[in-house]
C-alpha cells in the first residue's frame, strides 16, 4: 500500500511537473513565425514592470508579468535607455536576454520633419546606411522609382518626396532601397490617404508637397500651420510673391538663423520675393500635420506674418498692419 502511495505521489508530481513546463512554455513561446521588426526606444530608463507592459501592449509578448519576473530574477531591475529591436517571433527570453544584455540597435534610422535630401543623405552616411554621393545621385534620377506608382516630378529630383520617418535601414542597405523605403512611404501615408483631398482643391502631388514644405520649415507649432497656410493660399490668389524666407535659403543652400536684404536679391528660382507663384518644388520633406494644412488651410484674409521671440507669428490683413506688428515684436525683443 505504500509502495502504491509512493507512486502515486511521483505521478503526481511528474503531472505537475509536466504542466507547469507546458504553462511556461505556452507563455513565453513567439507569438508569432513571422519576422516582423519593431522599434522599441527608451529616452529614459524605466523599471522591469513597465517596460513589459509596453511590449505586452506591442503585441511582442504573452505575459508580461512573467518577463517582468525574469528580469528582476536576473538582477535587472532597471533597463537602460536606447534603441532596442524586438519582433514577435521571438520567444519571451530571447527578448529578456537582448535587454538583459543591453544589445542596442542600429538598424533603424529616424528621418526627422523638416530634413532636405542633403541632409537625409549625411543620416544614412553617418550611420553607414548608404553612400551620401550615391543617395544624391540617385536623387536626381527619379525616373527610376517610377514603379512604386508615385506621380514624380520630371526634370528636378526627389526633394519633398522622402517621407520623414523612422526606417528598418541596417547598415550596409544600399541608397536604393532607402529611397524605395521612404518613396513607398510616402505612397502609402500622404498619397493614397489624400488623394481624393487633392482633387477636390485642385492640386497635384508636386504642389500639395511643396506648399507643405514650405509650411514645415516656416512654423514650429502645429496649430499654427492651416493659418499659415491660408496666408500662402491668399498670396497666390492675388498673385502677391510669397516672400517665403525659407525658399529664399533653400535657393542659397545652406541655412541660417536670419535673411539679408542681400539674400533677397539672390538669383535663385526658389526666391520667392523675385518670383511670383511657387518655387518649383518642394524644399524639405514635409510632416503630416503640414500636409494637412495644406490641404485644409483656415478661412481667414491674412496676407501677411511676422515671428514672435515665442516662436508664434503675428498675423495682419494690410502692410500696414504688418510693419506695425513689426515694430512692436522689435520693441518686445529689445525691451
């Protein structure tokens, strides 16, 4: 009789033994076979549990309980801030052995809103993505993206085009396909999603994009963006040059914090204050909320701004308006 409760006792252990393994195994086993990267950045450090809430919430693990354990377990109660790439079809300790081990990547690469090819171009050299002098060449050759079903601009290049993001791009990708990335991009978020919104004002893609840059590099508040835009609209409507300072720097090809009188005279087909109408392209990559605003600019009769020390602008309907609203924003500065 012993002998049969000792066996039973081993028995019931084994069982339980069997299904605690399974239990583990169903929890910490990928959710997924596919391959799909995510990019998973920290600006700060943040406890176990908090982090494995947001991978939970990420659709990367089953329990986060469980890896939140395992971590502290492992004696790491705090993950380090960085950029980490997780993807579904890893199991539950793969992931904890990457943040365990801090094992940061870099094969992602953000392009920022506002950036001109140029500058995209030092991004992916800087972090041995692609070639600068290739990329730029490439550029320059739109004809060869035309397969991704974007209406390109013939005869200029591919300025505005690049949709600003954050890109899988690990290092030794290739200028090619970090245009066809960010063109395909571009396909998906700006024209498919607004193409009816382009009929109806009566745009192209070209102009939706160029307005838009020209809105990204003018204002740094978002609310702000459809009143600029109205202020373009309403200049092109009476045929007034636009006198965008950004366009005139883009013409120059280098940046600064102020334009000069002398700037204004430079013989650029991108000086808005020598040409009427629109430069003829885009001059940076613009944000969505730019081309929103272009699209769905205010109603307002605004023909002119001035930037305030805040950043903000100060609207005027009259030149008059405009040279005593500057006036007052010099008085502010110097007092």
């Amino acid at each position: 009789m012993r002998r049969l409760i000792i066996w039973g006792l081993v028995a019931a252990g084994l069982v339980a033994v069997l299904g605690a393994g399974a239990w583990l195994y169903g929890q910490t086993r990928p959710l997924s076979h596919d391959f799909q990267p995510q990019l998973v950045r920290l600006r700060a450090p943040v406890d176990a549990e908090t982090l494995a809430q947001r991978l939970y919430q990420r659709k990367l693990i089953r329990n986060p309980r469980l890896l939140a354990l395992w971590l502290r377990w492992r004696g790491k109660h705090l993950i380090a801030a960085g950029e980490y790439e997780f993807s579904p079809n890893q199991s539950l300790f793969e992931i904890a052995d990457i943040l365990i081990h801090e094992r940061f990547t870099r094969n992602w690469v953000t392009i920022p809103e506002g950036w001109t090819m140029a500058r995209i171009a030092e991004r992916l050299h800087e972090r041995g993505v692609a070639n600068k002098d290739e990329f730029l060449a490439l550029c320059h050759q739109p004809h060869r993206f035309k397969d991704i079903g974007l209406p390109l601009p013939e005869g200029l290049h591919l300025e505005g085009y690049l949709f600003a993001g954050t890109y899988r791009l690990p290092p030794g990708t290739g200028a090619e396909p970090a245009i066809r990335a960010m063109l395909k991009a571009t396909y998906q978020r700006i024209y498919l999603p607004y193409k009816e919104a382009m009929r109806q004002r009566g745009l192209t893609l070209h102009e939706l994009l160029t307005i838009a840059s020209m809105i990204e590099k003018e204002v740094l508040h978002d609310d702000e963006r459809p009143r600029v835009a109205s202020v373009i609209y309403n200049r092109l409507k009476r045929k007034m040059p636009l006198q965008i300072d950004a366009t005139v720097l883009y013409g120059l090809g280098y940046w600064k914090r102020r334009v000069l009188c002398k700037d204004l005279r430079h013989p650029s087909p991108y000086n808005t204050y020598l040409h009427r109408g629109l430069p003829p392209g885009p001059i940076a990559s613009p944000g969505l909320a730019s081309v929103r605003a272009a699209l769905y600019p205010e109603n307002t009769d605004y023909l002119f701004y001035v930037a305030q020390a805040d950043g903000y602008h100060r609207f005027s309907r009259t030149y008059e308006e405009h040279l005593q609203a500057i006036r007052e924003i010099r008085g502010t500065r110097a007092r």
